[in-house]
C-alpha cells in the first residue's frame, strides 16, 4: 500500500464530497481524471463535474473497484446500504476506506463491510477542505482497540500514512484517537459553521454602526482570518492576543465585556457540547428523512431544544458513545453554573435568532435529496448545497455566491443576507461577484506521483507558521472574555483574570504525530 499513481474515489457527492473533490485537485495532489465521484443520481453532476474532466457514475462498485483511496461522504442514514452495495468489491488488502461520516466508528463499517481487515479511517474535515484550509482530525483506532494481526495492523498504518499526505495537502491533520472523532466533528467539522455565524453576527454589527454590507462582510472576515493567523502562526493564547488590543479603559474591553454579558463564550461552549451530543447519536439513531420542519442543519434552535432527550438516548447507543456522551455531561455541568447567569438574555437571542431563521419546510434529508437528485432544476436559482458546487468548483467568487444561495435555500439567512442573495442573483455588478479572488490555487504543478512533493510544500507552509511563534511571554491583564486556560483546561464563560500561558501548538501535536 503506497502512494504511488492510483484513483481516488469519493462515494457520495454532496456538500462535504464536493468539496473534497475540489480539494484533491486545487491542492494539485489528483488530476481530475484520476478522482471518481459518486452519487445515485448523476445528471447534475456530470454537467459539473463530468465536463471538467472527474470521472462521474453512479455505480458504486465500479468506483471502487478502480480505486485504492474510497472516501465515503454519505449521510450517517445511507451508510449502511451504501456499505452493502460495496462489500463485495472492497479488496482488504488493497482498498484504503476514509470515511467521514459522523458517528459511524471503525468497527461499525468493518462490520457492514463483513471484513475486520479492511483499514478504515476515520476522517473529520470541514469544508475549507475545498480550498486546502481545512482542519482534519484523522483515527484511525480507538483507545481500547486490541491489536490483530500483525498483517492488518500494517495495513492500518499504511492507510493512515496516505490518508495524513491526503488531508495534510487539503489543509492541516492531526491524528486523534477513535474516541475523539466526535468530539471533533463538532469542533471542526461542525465548528465552521460556528465561525461563519460570528463573521455573519461581527458583520451585522458593522452594518449597523454604518458599513454597506459587502464592506462589513469583507473587514469582518478578514479581521476574523487575522485573529486566525496570530494564534496558529504567533503560538499564543488568545486571550494573551486579547490583552494587547485591550486598551485599558478603552472601547475593546468595553465590547468585551458587553458580550461576555450576553452568553457570548456561554453560548459558543453550549453550541459545540450540543453538536458533540447530536454527532455522537448520529448513526447510532440513524434519523432517517425526518418529516418535519425541523431538522439539525436548518434549525439551531429546534436543535438545542432537542439536547437533552440526545442526550439521554446517546447515552445508551454504544460503547463508544457512551463515553463520549458522559464526558460531553461533565462538561457540561462543569460549564453549567457559569452559564445560568446568562441563559436568561441567551435565549432572548437565541429566541430572536429563530424568529429570523424559519426552517425551510423542505429542510429535512428526504426532501433535500429530491430536491437534489429530482428535479435539481427546479431549484437552480436558489440553490444548493451540491450543485451549485459543482457548477462553480474552482471559482471562488461565484462560488460565494453559491454559498450564499446555499444559505437562502436553507433558511439560514437573516434578512440581511437574503436581501444580498436576491440583489446577487438580480445584480450581474453586485458586489459579491467582484471580490477579490484571495483563494485562488495554482494550477496543479504535481500529480500524484509527487505527492510527497506536494506534501513538503504544505509543510513549508507550516515549517513558517512555526517559525513565526519566536518572542514568546507571558501575559495578565483583565479581559473581560473568557477564563485564561493552560492548554489541558480550556474552559470560558467567566472574566477571570490570571497570567497567559502559550497554548500547545497545533503543529507541535502534529510533529510528534
Ligand atoms: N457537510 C459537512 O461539512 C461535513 C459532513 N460530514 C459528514 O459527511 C457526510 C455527508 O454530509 P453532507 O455532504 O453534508 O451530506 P449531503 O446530503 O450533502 O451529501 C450526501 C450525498 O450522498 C449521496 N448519496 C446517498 N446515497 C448514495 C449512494 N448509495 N451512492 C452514492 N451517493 C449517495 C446523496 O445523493 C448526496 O449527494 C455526513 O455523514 C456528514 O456527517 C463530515 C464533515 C463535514
Ligand atoms: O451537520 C452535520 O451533521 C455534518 C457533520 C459535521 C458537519 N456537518
């Protein structure tokens, strides 16, 4: 098992897939000829794909049997038929299984795979995956796995070898224990999402204190992208970062505190615990198509509201789930006490919150699939999720706005956001389109063959990251957000003060990986 020229394969391609897809080749790790992409359904996506050279099928079996790296992006719901349908083409000794699907473990898809033998991976990426910034958490055992044959074990190594050079291209990896791919998911996967809703929210504020959107949007991401770069480049504690921006007396501490005020850290810890609960349970309940309007993409409030019977039920799916889902409670209470003072005013907002963001009544798997693999047509200008991505794969601009018929057509949006969406759609000038284009990749140098070319390049990119973290110290102060944390601890919510420590660095976990 080696990295030399081989197809890849993505099974199921929807969002997440898609946006692999386009990793694979703006990273220049794959040739679009050498990735297959699946979906039962493929109309929409051989116009997308097919024309910019992907091979495009719905035939599972064939997928795999040309390839030796099968990526399963399916819903935790369609995995098992999905696994079914492949069993009896996966070569244990050849294929190399990366699945993301959340809440589906190793020995779950061993199990509908009918082979132990199989290396399987686990994989937790987000959708920056699309241009090579993802966060990937990869495992591929669990604490407790009990080593098999001296052969398989080999087997697992290798597939975690090629699937690090894979994800490390596509962004950054590191790799965890089985156990804390759910908690990743909500972290990572789930996290974007987060971070989205603060540039969306930091962007309100600027319209209202008198930016025309598409300016607010702009400074707020990119200031947003700055706080980013401090903390993985610069190697501290945000807090630390804090302290320097917070003039004493002055307007940032101000905000801050108004927002700690508000539940701001209370709210993003409860969000990602609830996330971590609803991951953990995804397969194990297996939700299939739900009827109602309600439904976990579409409807953060509805989804908080279901935390506690998540919970409860999670608790008693598997092992694995279990331990996850009680130490998701410890924190939770642990977190519980801090966040009381806040519900109140959290769940005005969260409340208004809801009244902006009705879910879509078509916001549910089953009409979601029609909608994508029916009558894609029908929904062309307000569309979607998968083929909106696919017709613009490597375009970030339009793929902006693709996002952002994305969101309209999911019922995210606030008011603001559809007003955009309708003038993008009506507005051959609009703003959106103009961006600038700051994602753009080079086009491929490498092909497979190179991958471990197209690796030192990534690393180089890290290798300077790190080197940015000299001139470390310590600092203190008052900030008004958040508790300081040593690494092992982080906790938020209060206003604590106390001396910063530098956090571990992300690439310090990856080098000893
Ligand atoms: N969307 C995201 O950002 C992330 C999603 N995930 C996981 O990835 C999986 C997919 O999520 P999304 O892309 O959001 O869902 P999605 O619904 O957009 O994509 C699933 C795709 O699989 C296709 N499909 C279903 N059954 C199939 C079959 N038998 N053969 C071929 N194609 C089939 C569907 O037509 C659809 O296009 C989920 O398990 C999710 O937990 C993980 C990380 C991030
Ligand atoms: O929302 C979800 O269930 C999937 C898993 C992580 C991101 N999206």
């Amino acid at each position: 098992m080696t990295t030399e020229q081989h197809s890849i394969s993505v099974l199921g391609c929807g969002n997440i897939g898609l946006s692999i897809a386009h990793g694979l080749v703006n990273s220049g790790l794959y040739k679009s000829n050498q990735i297959i992409l699946t979906k039962r359904n493929t109309e929409s996506l051989e116009k997308s794909m097919g024309s910019k050279g992907f091979q495009v099928t719905a035939d599972n079996n064939l997928a795999v049997k040309k390839s030796k790296v099968v990526i399963v992006c399916v819903t935790p719901a369609q995995l098992d038929s999905l696994l079914e349908s492949i069993r009896s083409v996966i070569n244990p000794k050849y294929h190399v299984v990366i699945s993301v699907v959340s809440g589906a473990s190793i020995d779950d898809i061993s199990v509908k795979l009918g082979s132990s033998g199989v290396a399987i991976v686990r994989a937790m990426p987000n959708t920056a995956i699309q241009y090579c910034q993802s966060m990937t958490c990869l495992a591929v055992r669990g604490t407790h796995h009990v080593a098999g044959r001296a052969e398989i074990e080999e087997r697992k190594d290798q597939a975690l070898a090629i699937s690090e050079k894979i994800f490390n291209v596509l962004g950054n990896c590191i790799v965890l224990k089985e156990e804390q791919i759910v908690p990743a998911t909500a972290l990572c996967a789930c996290g974007i999402a987060f971070f989205f809703r603060a540039i969306r929210a930091a962007s309100q504020g600027g319209i209202e204190i008198g930016f025309h959107a598409e300016d607010a949007i702009k400074i707020a991401a990119q200031t947003a992208k700055g706080a980013a770069t401090l903390v993985l480049e610069g190697g501290y504690h945000p807090e630390y970062e804090i302290d320097k921006v917070t003039t004493p007396m002055g307007c940032t501490i101000a905000g801050l505190n108004q927002m700690e005020h508000n539940g701001f850290s209370s709210a993003m810890i409860k969000g990602i615990v609830t996330s971590a609960e609803k991951a953990a349970s995804l397969y194990s309940k297996k939700q299939p198509a739900p009827s109602t309007t309600t439904h976990h993409h579409h409807a953060p409030q509805a989804h908080q509201q279901d935390s506690a019977s998540t919970t409860t039920t999670s608790t008693t799916s598997t092992a694995n789930n279990n331990t996850e889902s009680k130490s998701n409670n410890k924190r939770r209470t642990r977190n519980q006490n801090k966040s009381t003072r806040n519900q109140q005013q959290q769940q005005t907002t969260e409340s208004n919150n809801t009244q902006q963001e009705k879910p879509d009544s078509n916001n549910n798997d089953q009409s979601h699939e029609q909608q994508q693999e029916q009558a894609p047509e029908q929904h062309q200008p307000s569309t979607a999720s998968s083929e909106n991505n696919e017709q613009q794969p490597q375009q970030p601009q339009q793929q902006q706005q693709s996002h952002q018929n994305n969101n309209s057509r999911r019922g995210k949006s606030n008011n603001s956001r559809r007003s955009n969406t309708k003038k993008e759609q009506e507005d051959p000038n609009n703003p959106w389109k103009k961006q600038e284009n700051n994602h753009q990749h080079p086009a491929p140098v490498y092909d497979v063959n190179s991958v471990d070319e197209a690796l030192a390049k990534a690393r180089s990119r890290n290798t300077h990251q790190q080197n940015g973290r000299g001139n470390r110290r310590g600092g203190s102060g008052d900030g008004g957000g958040g508790r300081r944390h040593n690494g092992n601890n982080s906790r938020g919510g209060g206003g604590e003060g106390g001396r910063r420590q530098p956090h571990q660095h992300q690439h310090q976990q990856q080098e000893a990986n």
